[in-house]
C-alpha cells in the first residue's frame, strides 16, 4: 500500500480532533507524542462465484502504536505500546452495481485503523514492557535519577553574615 502511513497519519490527526478529547499540537507543545508503523496489510479473498470471480475481499491491517515522552531525549523506552487491528470486507465483484472500488475500500480501511487507534489510546491498557526495556529503564534511572542530581556542596560556601553589633556566640 503505498502512501498508506501519510494518509494514516491524517486520518489519526481527524480522530482525535473530532473526538475532543485530546487536543492535537505542535510537537513543541505536546505532552506526550504518538508513533507508529504499519506492521501487516493483506487482501484476502475468501469466497467466489462459479466463474472464479472474487465476491468479497477481506483487509486487514496490523499496526504498532507509541507514545513516547517529547522531553526525553535519550529515547529509552516508550511509554506505551499498543498493537492495534483493523479488519474490513468489501463487495469486489466488478460485475455487480454494488460493488466497492479498491480505493474505497482502502480508505474505509484506513479510517477504520484511526478509529481503532484513538480507541486503544484513550481507552486500553497498554502492553507491559519487555524485559529488555524495564533494564533500560533501570539503568537509565541510575544513570539519571534524583540521586545524580543531589548537590556536590551540602555546607554553604559563603557563612551567613552576623548583623552590626551582635556578638557570636559558641553554644
């Protein structure tokens, strides 16, 4: 399918905006940013008439959406996964008045996907990282934590000036 990922794009964009539940952003001012990619397509024709013509066509669509954090720039590990389906079926039958062309079908496909993938966003529990994942995870947490950030000067470099007068006293 070519061009698909462009026009997916698109379609996801129109989802969430007409959802209105999330606002669609600018990168730069984005809480979290989505990702994906196409994993699968196929075209399946599971059924024919007498003269081996296909009556129905069948579209699937697999792909793998993230949602990463837009300030991290080390690119560790996402902070979601999710792996959305969309399926379809189509009439292909040339012959028939009714039939659908493959360029709709594609698109119904498609917008399908968006749905889905707005859905599982919103809604689904996403998948729990993989092994190797949660160690990035912890070695990027000992590597940039709270505790590498605690100051290397606890005692104040400067004492605290005594006012005019006052006399110091030694406890």
């Amino acid at each position: 399918m070519y061009a698909a990922q462009a026009e997916l794009t698109l379609y996801v964009n129109d989802e969430f905006m007409s959802d209105g539940r999330l606002d669609v952003v600018q990168d730069k001012r984005s809480d979290v940013r989505l990702e994906g990619h196409i994993k699968s397509y196929r075209e399946l024709t599971p059924g024919t008439s007498g003269d081996r013509f296909g009556l129905i066509k069948q579209m699937e669509m697999i792909c793998h959406v993230e949602l990463w954090d837009p300030y991290d720039t080390d690119r560790i590990a996402p902070i979601a996964k999710y792996v959305v389906a969309a399926n379809i079926q189509s009439l292909s039958d040339p012959r028939r008045t009714i039939s659908e062309t493959d360029t709709d079908a594609r698109e119904r496909l498609l917008r399908q996907m968006a749905k889905n993938i707005v859905q599982a966003v919103l809604t689904q529990k996403p998948e729990e990282p993989t092994d190797l994942e949660k160690k990035r995870v912890e070695k990027y947490k000992q590597r940039q934590g709270p505790e590498g950030r605690e100051p290397a000067i606890t005692a104040p470099r400067f004492p605290k000036p005594t006012p005019a007068g006052a006399k110091e006293t030694e406890n």
